[in-house]
C-alpha cells in the first residue's frame, strides 16, 4: 500500500512519525512524508523520502519572543496569526507529495493540510495523534483542560474534552474551509470518517484510553520509539555522568526562551540547593550554554534520550508527548516544566502515575519550587514506581501495534 505520512510539528513531534514511517516501511508499504524543512533529515536519513514544507519552524519559535513560556492560550493564537502566511503554499506542496497514494496518515498537524487533500484525492485518512484528542471520557481531563476541579466530578473532565476539541480546532477551521475552496476546489460538506480506526501513539499504562468509546475504533497502541542505535558518549559526557554525585538532565526541547540564560542560572541554582550535578540539554535555545569551568555543570545541544535517560537520577523537561514518553521509558522520575499546549496534561499524567512530584509551570517556576520538586524525587517509593513503569513501556511494540491497525485499512 502506498502511504502518506504528515506531519507538522517541532522535532519531538516529528521523530515519533519516522518511527511509525519506517514500522509501515519495514511491513512492505510504500511510505513517503510530509515534515517542516528543518526536519526532512529525519526522514531522509532513514532512507525515506520527504516533502518539504517551506519555512524554518525553529527560527520562527526563536523569533517568537518566548511565545512559549506564555501558555496555550498565546501559543494557540500565535499559531493562528503565522498558519495563513504558509497553509496555501504547505496545502499545494501537500496535494503534490500525496499524487498515488492510497492512505493519508497523521496527527493534528497533518490533518489542517490532510484533511482536504485526502478528499480530493479521494483516499482514506486515519487519525495518527501523540495526545488522547478526539476520545472523551470521564477517566481523566481534556489535553488542553487538564486542572478540571475535583467538585465537578465525571461531568466535568468529559466537558473538558469537548472545551479541548473547540480550542484545538476553533482557530484553523476557518482557514481550512478557505482553503479547502481556494486550493483544492472541494465544494459542500466535508466527508465524515467515523469508520475509520485512530492510533495513539502513547501507552494504556500511562492514559487509561477507553478504547470502546467508538465509533470510531481507537487503539493506544504504546509509544512510537525509533530502534536505539549504537552511541558512544563524548569524553566529556562519560565522565561528567561516572564522576560521583546524583545528575539532574534538564532540558526543554523546542521551548525556546526569552532570557534563556536566566533561566538556565535558575535550574542550576536549584540542582545545586539540592545537591544534583546538572546536565543541560540546550535544545532550540530554552537553555544557555556558557556554563563551563563549573564542575558540577555540563551542558550539551542534545543526547539520545533513549541512552541518557536511564543514566541520570532525575529529568526534568517540558512535558512534551514524545519526550515525556521517552522519560517514563526510562524508568527514572521526571519533574515536568510544561510551558504550554498539551504539556501540562502530561505533566498531570506523570504526578498521577506516582513516577513525579506536581508538575511545576513554567511561568511560576523558582529556584525554591524546582528544588523542592527535586528533592521528591529521592523518594523511594516514587523512584520503585517509575523503574516498573518503564519495564511495561519497554516491554510494548507500539509501532508494530500501530502498524497493524493501519495495514488493515485498505485491502
């Protein structure tokens, strides 16, 4: 089967995409993607082909003036002021890369530019996510709604999924609608595709998915993880990480930040109040280098977390789904810093879990809180649960689960 995958997001939303890619690839399909330009790479080295989607998604978050640390709202609506500069141009590159295929694939991303191509093309698409959207319940909150008062019981965590929907949605259904005329010349309503399957590409150990709650069927199927591939640390890594002393890996992705030296001077005023080593993972600038001559600190662009995290005491990151899956895999205790969007819902997901201390938001972050939330994660009993969680999360092929529910779509 001839098959499209797309994808829009920021690197951590996008490396679980080459995973599922190369899953179907390996099964016998014939995979190509859509992904930003800065992360065609992804695709390309793993022996896929990949349409670019025109722009420099890093750069636009860097020039953001911290858009991140302001939390969903900003960042939904930033999203929405910068998709009508590029949707039609992204749309026409799109249509183009999908010509042949037999089945779209994607998460909230790649629906905004899949949708109406795969009605024009007039192929199937399957719902592809990273977060429990488009599945209401009363088990636990909506991605975007994940503080739900505990007064308004059942009720009111299923309301917050419907509040996620119309939040998710609201800002691009209208640009979507233009261009679904403009671009591909659709006319009347949309199709409906309740028969089709989704996929999730989280464990049902870390979000209790209903998964009966169709039509249509849905499968979490565990997490979408790259095979791990052979690493040999810097010198300066390996020892850093043998020297003695607990070490603190903390880092935010592609939640670039305002003052990010500030910021990095409180996470490290913090591990050291608590008697960690600090290993800064600078990422797309949430964090500074700058920081050598200090014994106690190391900083480095990036490091496979599938190696480091199991080799550290403690992660702290933004709660982002593939980062926050790639931790609880790790088996170590995770403080999250969610900056905005669905990364305080996972933040919440770890604390319930008992693998984390309360995620602790960006915007109220200090040195006293962070060091506070560190400190809880010497506890034993949250250190057990999180080594048993990850040997379940390690123990799941969410890819070749994935693989299967999307092989079966067309026959």
């Amino acid at each position: 089967m001839r098959i499209a995958l797309l994808c829009n997001d920021t690197r951590g939303g996008v490396q679980p995409y080459v995973a599922l890619a190369l899953g179907l690839s390996r099964a016998g399909h014939e995979v190509r993607a859509v992904a930003p330009q800065n992360l065609t790479s992804l695709f390309t080295d793993a022996g896929l082909p990949c349409a670019a989607l025109e722009g420099d998604l890093e750069a636009v978050l860097k020039g953001s003036g911290g858009v991140t640390e302001k939390g969903a709202v900003a960042a939904t609506m930033f999203a929405a002021r910068e998709l009508p500069k590029r949707l039609e141009g992204w749309t026409r590159t799109t249509l183009e890369a999908c010509e042949g295929a037999e089945l779209l694939v994607g998460g909230i991303g790649g629906m905004v530019l899949g949708l109406g191509v795969a009605e024009k093309l007039r192929v199937p698409f399957v719902e592809a996510h990273l977060q429990p959207v488009g599945a209401p319940t009363d088990r636990y909150p909506g991605v975007l709604w994940p503080t739900v008062p505990r007064w308004l019981g059942g009720g009111g965590r299923r309301l917050s999924h419907h509040l996620t929907e119309l939040a998710l949605w609201g800002p691009f259904r209208p640009l979507m609608a233009k261009v679904r005329r403009s671009v591909l010349q659709l006319r009347g309503a949309a199709p409906t595709r309740a028969h089709l399957p989704v996929v999730y590409g989280f464990s049902r150990h870390v979000v209790p998915l209903d998964e009966q709650s169709g039509p249509p069927p849905r499968h979490a199927t565990g997490y979408w993880t790259l095979e791990a591939k052979a690493f040999t640390p810097p010198p300066a890594l390996a020892a850093f990480l043998d020297a003695p002393g607990p070490v603190v890996s903390v880092g935010f992705g592609s939640m670039a930040s305002a003052d990010a030296a500030a910021l990095t001077r409180l996470v490290v005023d913090a591990a050291r109040s608590s008697q960690f080593r600090t290993l800064l993972l600078t990422g797309w600038g949430g964090l500074a280098a700058g920081v050598e001559g200090a014994a106690d600190v190391l900083a480095v662009d990036a490091v496979p977390h599938d190696w480091l995290f199991s080799r550290v005491h403690t992660i702290v990151h933004h709660g982002g789904a593939g980062t926050t899956g790639a931790a609880l895999r790790g088996g170590v205790p995770s403080v999250v810093v969610p900056f905005s969007m669905d990364q305080p819902f996972w933040g919440s997901r770890v604390a319930a879990l008992g693998v984390g201390p309360a995620p602790v938001p960006r915007r109220a972050l200090t040195v006293e809180r962070l060091a506070a939330a560190l400190e809880a994660t010497r506890d034993e009993g949250m250190r057990t649960k999180a080594r048993g969680l990850g040997e379940l999360l390690r123990a799941e092929d969410g890819v070749g689960a994935a693989v299967k529910v999307i092989g079966g779509v067309v026959r």
